[in-house]
C-alpha cells in the first residue's frame, strides 16, 4: 500500500487506472495498474525517461514550465510503444507534487488490442465510466481526424494555389521570353548570351543592326569577340572579365571599340548579368552591347572643347544672357589676367572691369552691338582687381539655343598692352624718324623692290598733296601725271636696277637750270638688303651746287696756277737756254781776253779774269741746274722696268774717281725694280749719293748705306750717309731751291740738288724728309706709293 499521497492510490487506479504520481523532480514515484501494464518499470525514473512529452512540445521540461502547463490538455507518447495517452497535469500543493490524469486512445480496435489493453484496464470498475472514457477517447480521435482534415484540405487548398501560381509563372515565363524575343527585335543594343561552361554564344538580332555582321547563330563563335575587340582594348577588358567572372559580383560593365563589318570601330558600352552555380562558379552570362560611339565622340569633342577653352591663352569670359549679364564662366587665362578669383568674379556684370579711362565710345557701341544681339570687336582698356588698367583685342559673341533664343555671350579677351606700348612706340619712332626726314635738306626717297615710291620726305615734294599721291607710284607714272618727258624716268630706271644689280649705292649728279642758275644735285641709290632679298632702295640727292660752284673755281684757278707755272717753266726753259749763249760769249771772249793780253795784265787783272770766269762757269751751271729743275715732269720716255740695282752701280761707276780718292764706301741692300722713268729715278739717288759723298767729314771715310722696307701702299727708300750732318732746324728749308748751307768756299754747288729730288718724288706721289744728327751723319728718306703699274714689282 502506497501512501505516499493522502489518498489512497487504490481509489485513484479505480478511476484513473492509467495515472502517474511525480515529484517536482519529475521522478515517478507511482503509476496506475493500467499504466504499468503499457509502461512497466517507469516508477523511480524521471518521466521523461519513459514518456516523451508530445503536447505541448516542450525543449526542457522543468518545475517552472510544468506549473504552466498544469490543466491543460497534455499528450505523451510512452516511450517504447508508441501508445498516446491524453490527459492532464495536476498540482498537488501540499507536497508539491504533480499527478498526470489521461487515458491512451486507439484509432482503431486493433490498435487497441496490440497494446495488450481491454477496455477494463480503461475502467476497472464502472462499466460507465469506461464506456464514457471510450466515448471521450473517441471523440479525441475525431477531433484529431478533424484537425486531420483541415490539414489535408489546407494543404490542398495551398497546392491549387501553388499550381495556379505555377501556371501563371509558365505563363509569365511565356509572356517575358516573348517580350524577350520582341525585346530583342525591338533594341538597338546587342544582346549576347555565353554558356561560360561549353563556350557556346548567342547573340540577338541587335548585334546584326549594330555592327552591320549577318545573324549567324552558329554557337561556336565567342572567340568572334576577341577578334573584333579593338587591340589596344583586349587585354584590359579579357582581364576586367576574367576577375569578375572570379569574383562574387553579379554585374559587369565595361566600355571597349568593337569592329564593325564595315571596317570601322564602334565604342560599345557592354553591360552584363552573370548567373552562378550554388558553389558560386560563373556558369552563364548575358549581356548587352550599346553604340555609344556618337556620345563617346561628343564627350571627347566636349572635354576637347573644355580643354582649349581651360588652357588657351586667351580670356574667355560667358556670361549669361539673362538680365543683369551675370558672368557663370572664365577660364584660367582670365584670372590670371584680370587678378579676379572665380569666387570674386562669378555671378558679376562684365562692368566690373572698367575703369575711369575706360572709353565711353567704344563702350557705347558694344552696348548696341548686345542690344543688336550681334557679334564686336575691338579694343578696349579693362582695369584688374589691383585698379591697374590693361589694353585687351576684345571680341564677343552671342549663343542662341535651338529655338533661336539668345542664352549666353562669349567673350574672348587677349591683353595687348604690350603690343600696344610697341605700337605706340613704334608710331612715336616712326614719326621721330619721319620729322628727321622731313627736315634734313636732302631730297629722300623709300621705293619698295619694284621701283614704287614707299616714302617722300617733304624736302623731295613739297606739295603733301602730290606726296600723298606718289605713293606706290613709279616715275613714269609720275612723268604721266605731269605730262613730261619719260626721258629722265627712264634714266632713274636704269639706275635703279643698276645699284640692285651691283648691291651697292649707285651715285651720280643730276645737273639743272633754274632761272638761269645751275643747280648741282648729288645723288644716290642705296640697295638695302635682308637675308639676300631685297627689301628696299633709298634715294636721297643733296643740293651740291656750292661746293661744284667752289670746285669749278678751284678748278679754275688750279687751271690758271698750272698755266702759270707752266708758263713760268717755259720762262725759266727758256731764260736758262737763251742765257746759256751769251754766258758762253762772255766766257769765251774772257778766255780770249786772259789768253791774248793776260801777259799785259797785272795780278789783279788776271785775279779780275778768273773771278769774271769762274762767275761765269758757276753762272753755267746754276743755268743748268735750273733747267733741269724745269724739266721734272716732262718726260718723253716710255715707263719701264726700272732696276734700281743698276741704277746704283752706274752711279758708283759714275763718281769712280771720287770714291777712290776718298776711299768711299757705298752699300746697299738689293734693291726692287719699279715700273716708271728712269731718268728722273736715276737723277734722284744720285743727288742723294752724290751729296752724301760731298758733305763727308774730313777725317772720316765716306760710308753710303741704300736701304728699302715697303708698307701696305708704299716703298721707303733711305740714302744714310756718315757726314758732316744738319741741324734740326734746317730739315725742311734745305728742300727748297737755292738753299745752302755753306759757302762755295766750303761745299760747292748752286742749292737745287735736294729741290730737284723733292719734285721728282712728289710727281710720283711720295714724300722726302730728312733725319740727322751734326757730326754723324744724315738719313734722307722717300716714299714711292705702289701703283697699278709698279706695285707687283718686286
Ligand atoms: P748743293 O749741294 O748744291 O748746295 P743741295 O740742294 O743738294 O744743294 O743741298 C742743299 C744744302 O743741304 C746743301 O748746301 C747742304 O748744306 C745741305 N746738304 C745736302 N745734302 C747734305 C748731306 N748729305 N750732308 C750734309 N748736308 C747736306
């Protein structure tokens, strides 16, 4: 007998046969009779070792939730059999221990009997209530078919509906491979579809408009799209599309040039959809091909156009054509050149570049031009931010849109400031060298190569009429204008082309009369010449009728000297031969005199004679040496080659006597041979040898020393003698005739020697001078100049 509980379990198995008695440990401490029998051995063990709780369902039965589910219907399964029991969980608080109320229910008699039950087992006492617990176990079956029921008939319910959204999917599948196909038809894009696994390739119809190939729908072609693919694009799109195959992504999107069947390449932008495995791995790709070679080319034109425009060096200012103008654009040429930031400059009127000097007129015609909405240019003073002013050629433009309404103006600015200070300059020069022109007192003349009047000072025309109209005039044109001869054009003409020709200045005198006066212009063409072309000719003729007036009466009077002089040399030629015959009388009859009565003669008388004589013979050879003073320069003979070696020895030869009798010495160095007249070269050494032998020192050897050097345009004879020498102060006097320097009683001679050899060197373009020092002798130099006779003689 258990009494574990305060009743007797005997009564519980009378009604509840199949009850279970357990702690809040849920360890069974007793079961029903009928229970042992289809749960034997359970007593001692923890429930859920024998029973498995069915409803509710619980993870983790414990002393909390088995509380919460006290009076609610409970289903447990035993263990090995299988068999459900139904009932409910009690709470008895007293001892805080649970008692399960069920009974096992059957879906039919046989299961029933293969538990090993009958239906006493359900109701070991009243008949009533087995039948009643029968009937209730019944009823649990039913409802559970119940339940069964609206289980099956939700799920049948739920299956038509899967079937008719099946059916609307295969008719939605239909619908969208349809629209596909139209799709297909209808775009402008080629759509391809790669079987990444077999390599097999379809492309739609688009790929025929697009790229001009017929539709081939061969599946081995998708190496089709490595050789159409531009070179330069393979590697990077094969690489780009090897990595996303690779990778996880879904989409890919790539722009390339693709050939066209007519040779040319489009720029595609090919967008593409991947479908992958559920390992991941890529297995298919569909994708699109758009030409987008149109827009590719516009963005290139545009980012050409943004590009210039950025980096040209003109400003370029926009602004919109709304009221007010406001700036929306400049580029960097504009800030850099005005001094305005963008910030500082966006959203402005242009306005704010001018300035107090800014010119009102020039302004008042760009306002017209805009209001005219027509296109100006000019140049204009704009001021920078700093307030410094700057000269722009300025130029604006209006923009219309499609439908010819004004939106913007574009203005593109260059500073000029530096040209226009160089022009300014350069005008400022030109008129400087124009005002020189202009009054320098000479005619001038520019002509341009063709022989065209570029420039006339005032000094050539006067009339600023005419001087106007010359220009890239000829003389003929102007002899036309005239009604003159072409006589002197003509002659101008030549003249022209002759100083082109020769690329030198040409120069000549043009002779007129005015008013009975003569008037002597020198002129001159001057061929100016750039990199061997000829750029221009400058003319110019200066009034030289002074100086040709001074000239012709220098002329003149050289004229008038020379024929004095000339007549002078007569006279002297002359006087000296027809004095010669009565001094020969004189002479003559003196030596008849002294020969027939000098015996009658006294000393004195005979002294008288020989004075009278001797006069006479020094008279004879003043006269001679006169002579041949007045004949320098009248030569008869031809010029030759004057070997002056020779000419040397024959004066040696020539003073033999005197050379030994002084024990003289005369040297020279070879000397060259000249190209002129022998005599007078010959008479001019041997003056010069003749009084180095004459004025020795008593005491001394005579020694004579002939040199020559020559220059770039002459020859420099010297005759160096070791004499008696002459002070400084006579160098000059003792070329002059009949100077001496000593007595006859001293030195004979008459004193025209030294102004004969000054002649004769002077009359062939030399120069003589002395050098000396009084008690060692004298250097008597002369100059010969090189001629176009002489000068290659050596
Ligand atoms: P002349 O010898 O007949 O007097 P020149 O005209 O030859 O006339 O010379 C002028 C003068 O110059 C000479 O009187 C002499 O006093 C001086 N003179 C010329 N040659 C020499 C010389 N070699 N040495 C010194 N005095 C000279």
């Amino acid at each position: 007998m258990k009494h574990i509980i305060e009743f007797d379990t005997v009564d519980l198995n009378n009604v509840f046969p199949f009850f279970l008695f357990f702690n809040a440990d849920l360890k069974i401490l007793d079961a029903g009779n009928s229970m042992l029998k289809i749960a034997p051995n359970c007593i001692g063990k923890p429930i859920l070792e024998s029973y498995e709780l069915v409803r509710p369902h619980i993870e983790v039965l414990d002393r909390q939730n088995l509380r919460g589910i006290c009076h609610k219907l409970i289903i447990l399964k035993i263990q090995n059999s299988g068999i459900m029991l139904r009932g409910q969980f009690e709470h008895l608080k007293m001892n805080d221990h649970f008692l399960f109320v069920g009974s096992p229910w059957f879906e039919s008699a046989k299961e029933l009997e293969l538990s090993g039950l009958n239906l006493r087992d359900f109701a070991p006492h009243n008949p009533l209530i087995d039948l009643l617990h029968v009937l209730s176990a019944q009823q649990v079956v039913n409802l559970e078919l119940k339940e069964l029921l609206e289980r099956v008939n939700k799920q049948k319910n739920e299956l038509s509906a899967s079937q008719k959204m099946l059916k609307s999917m295969s008719e939605s599948l239909e619908e969208s491979n349809n629209r596909y196909k139209y799709v297909n038809k209808a775009t402008s894009e080629a759509i391809w579809d790669w079987n990444i696994e077999t390599g097999e390739m379809y492309y739609g119809d688009g790929y025929q408009k697009l790229f001009g190939y017929p539709i081939n729908q061969d599946p081995n072609q998708s190496n089709l799209w490595e050789i159409r693919i531009h070179p330069d694009d393979l590697e990077r799109i094969g690489r780009s599309m090897d990595e996303y195959i690779k990778s996880n992504h879904d989409q890919w999107e790539e722009e390339y040039r693709y050939l066209k069947a007519d040779g040319e390449y489009a720029f595609v932008s090919d967008k593409s959809y991947i479908i992958r495995n559920t390992e991941g791995k890529g297995i298919r790709m569909i994708g699109s091909m758009q030409d987008i070679t149109k827009r590719k080319r516009e963005e290139q034109a545009l980012k050409l156009m943004d590009s210039t425009v950025t980096n040209i060096q003109e400003s370029v200012l926009i602004t919109s054509a709304e009221k007010g103008h406001p700036i929306i654009y400049v580029n960097s040429a504009f800030t850099r050149m005005s001094g305005y930031t963008l910030d500082e400059i966006i959203g402005k009127n242009p306005k704010i570049l001018q300035g107090p000097d800014s010119d009102q007129i020039t302004l008042e015609k760009l306002k017209k031009a805009i209001e005219n909405h027509a296109s100006f240019e000019t140049s204009i003073m704009n001021y920078k931010k700093n307030g410094q002013p700057y000269w722009v050629q300025f130029y604006i433009n209006p923009v219309f849109d499609n439908q010819n309404n004004l939106t913007h103006w574009i203005s593109i600015q260059r500073d000029i400031t530096e040209i226009k200070s160089m022009n300014d300059e350069m005008v400022r020069q030109k008129k400087f060298n124009e005002d020189i022109l202009n009054n320098i007192p000479a005619d001038i003349a520019v002509f341009d190569p063709d022989h065209r009047y570029i420039f006339l000072n005032q000094y050539a025309i006067k009339n600023p009429e005419l001087r106007k109209w010359i220009i890239n005039k000829n003389d003929f044109d102007y002899a036309e204008y005239r009604g003159i001869s072409n006589e002197l054009a003509g002659k101008r003409w030549g003249l022209f082309e002759q100083a082109v020709e020769k690329k030198s200045t040409v120069q000549w005198i043009d002779e007129h009369t005015k008013d009975n006066k003569k008037n002597f212009i020198l002129r001159n063409l001057y061929p100016y010449f750039e990199d061997g072309h000829l750029k221009f000719v400058i003319g110019y003729g200066i009034d030289i009728t002074e100086r040709k007036m001074i000239e012709i009466q220098l002329n003149e009077a050289v004229q008038s000297v020379k024929k004095i002089n000339d007549e002078l040399e007569q006279f002297a030629y002359v006087a000296s031969h027809d004095l010669q015959e009565p001094l020969r009388m004189v002479t003559s009859f003196l030596t008849q005199l002294d020969k027939k009565y000098g015996v009658n003669l006294d000393d004195r008388g005979k002294e008288y004679i020989h004075y009278a004589v001797d006069g006479a013979k020094r008279m004879r050879q003043i006269i001679l040496d006169l002579l041949e003073y007045s004949r320098v320069g009248k030569v008869n003979e031809p010029m030759r080659d004057v070997v002056l070696d020779e000419i040397i020895e024959e004066i040696k030869l020539l003073h033999q006597e005197q050379i030994n009798e002084l024990g003289a010495d005369i040297i020279f160095d070879p000397l060259p041979t000249l190209k002129a007249h022998r005599t007078p070269m010959r008479q001019l050494f041997q003056n010069l040898i003749s009084n180095g032998l004459k004025y020795h020192r008593k005491e001394v050897k005579p020694e004579i020393k002939i040199s020559c050097i020559q220059n770039d345009k002459e020859w420099i004879f010297t005759v160096a003698d070791n004499g008696i020498g002459i002070e400084s102060g006579y160098f000059e006097k003792i070329f002059t005739i009949f100077q001496r320097l000593h007595n006859r009683e001293e030195y004979s001679g008459t004193g025209i020697g030294l102004a004969v050899t000054k002649k004769i060197v002077e009359y062939m373009g030399g120069k003589i001078w002395v050098e000396s020092v009084p008690g060692s002798g004298s250097s008597f130099f002369f100059s010969i100049p090189f001629n176009s006779d002489n000068e290659n003689l050596g």
